[in-house]
C-alpha cells in the first residue's frame, strides 16, 4: 500500500497553466549559474573558485560548496542535455515521492563527492577539487532507474540498462585515466541514489522487499519438505507392516513345528522375537 505525503508531490504553483516544481526551480539555478560563471570568468573575476569544493575545504566555514560544486561544469555540447537530464529525472522523483524525499537525496548524493574526497584525504593525504555534475548526474539516474526500473526512454530502452551502461562508460573512462578519486565518488553518488531510493519505496510499501531483503533470503538456507503420507495411506501401510509380520512369524512357526527351536538360525530367532514384540505392541 503506498504512503503519499500530502501535497508535496503537486506541482508548488502554476505559472500561464504550466505547473513550476521544485525542480523547475533548481533547474533555472542551474541554468543561472552556468550563465552567471561564464560571463564572470570572461570578465576576470573568478566566482566558480568559491562554488567548487576543495578538500580539504578552505576556508573551512564556505560550507555552500560541499553542495555548490554540482554547478559547475564545463560548457560543452553536452551540457543542454545534461540540463534536460536533471528535470526530467528529478520531476520524476518529485511527482512519486515529493518534495522534501527529492532536497534529501540531491543533498545526500551532492556530499557523496566532498564525502569521498574526505577520505582519501584523512586516509592517504590525497588532495581533490569535487567540481562537475558528472557523478552527481550519475547518481541521480540510478535513483530514477530504480523507482522506475521498467520505464523506457525514448520508448526503447529501460532506464535501468541506461543507467548501467552510463556507470560503466564513466567508469572505464575514468579507470584508463587512473583517476581512483573521483573513480570512487562516482560509485558512492551510485550507491547513495539507489540506497536513498529502496530505503524511501520500504516506507512508501508496506509490501516492497529491497534487493538486500531478497539477496539475504537467496542465501538462506532453505528447509527440507518431507511429503507426509496421508492417514489412509499411512493406515494402508500399517496394516501390510502387520501382515508381513504376522506372515513371517506363522513361518518361523511351522519350522519350529517342524524342525524344532534348534532348526532356527540367530537371525530367524532374531527376526521373530522382533515380530513377536511388535505384534504384542499393536495389540496394546
């Protein structure tokens, strides 16, 4: 059954009947800054040094860039597409989840980056710059691909093969060229979108298993099923068991008539004693 916060996945205002979201805003940001930057660096004045993100981060108290890096990227070919990119994903997590659910994971996966560089500083006194939406853009189609894994784009292809094919490219792009930072921060922007996604559809269905829940019950080891004869089967059974004891004493019988207790070997002794106990057990 699925949880829908109240209101945060309508559109925030209409503007001439167009409905303006949250992303349509953050996309104009986008649009703005990668406008603003440009003109600024043609005039001298170096305004995309206080928006990337250092690490270690100085001066320690501009903490806007551990998120402000994600706008800035190299003007290309490309960067209308990734623009378009941006909205339409993000309009999809926002008309499904909300809001707030979308600020939290364009958050957490934007600090994934500075997060990553942190590390590899404490850890091997790596310097890095996070700079570029690469991995952020990333980590952003592996959230949509997976709250829409059977969704198509273009009408031919499942996101969530796009979406594996885009992670791979980077990844050999970026392991010919050894760069392990930034290697790393595209896969913890990965992990982040698609941990951020199964944790948010746990709470939205009461009845979604996330991959982990389904990996851990692959693994279980499974128990044994036994068929259980039916009562009729089992009374049938009996009653032959009986039969053939019943059979094998009168056997052993005649030969003791016969032949005497000597004539018996140590296994008919032993059988019939069996029998004999057996029948006495039945007739309690």
């Amino acid at each position: 059954m699925a949880r829908y916060a109240s209101g945060q996945n309508q559109p925030i205002r209409y503007w001439n009947n167009i409905p303006i979201y949250l992303t349509t805003i953050l996309t104009a940001v986008f649009v703005i800054t990668l406008i603003t930057v440009v003109i600024t660096s043609s005039a001298g004045i170096p305004l995309a040094t206080w928006l990337v993100c250092p690490i270690p981060l100085y001066p320690a108290w501009t903490l806007w860039r551990l998120v402000t890096h994600v706008l800035i990227t190299p003007l290309s070919f490309f960067t209308p597409f990734s623009i378009l990119c941006f909205y339409w994903w993000s309009v999809g997590i926002e008309t499904h989840l909300g809001r707030i659910s979308l600020t939290k994971l364009l958050v957490l996966i934007a600090l994934s980056g500075p997060a990553v560089g942190a590390v590899w500083w404490w850890g091997f006194g790596a310097q890095s710059v996070s700079v570029g939406n690469y991995a952020f853009t990333c980590g952003l189609l592996i959230a949509f691909a997976t709250l829409y894994p059977a969704a198509e784009a273009w009408g031919w292809i499942p996101f969530k093969w796009l979406a594996f094919a885009c992670v791979f490219c980077g990844s050999l792009m970026l392991l010919a060229s050894r760069d392990w930072i930034e290697l790393s921060q595209l896969w913890a922007a990965c992990v982040v979108g698609f941990a951020y996604i199964n944790h948010a559809k746990e709470l939205e269905y009461d009845d979604y298993e996330s991959p982990m829940v389904r990996l851990k019950q692959f693994f279980r080891r499974k128990p044994r099923f036994r068929v259980m004869p039916s009562p009729r089967a089992a009374a049938t059974s009996s009653y032959l068991q009986r039969d053939e004891a019943q059979s094998e004493v009168d056997a052993l019988l005649d030969k003791i008539a016969k032949s005497g207790l000597g004539s018996l070997t140590a296994k008919e002794r032993e059988r019939l004693e069996k029998a004999s106990a057996s029948m006495r057990k039945d007739q309690r």
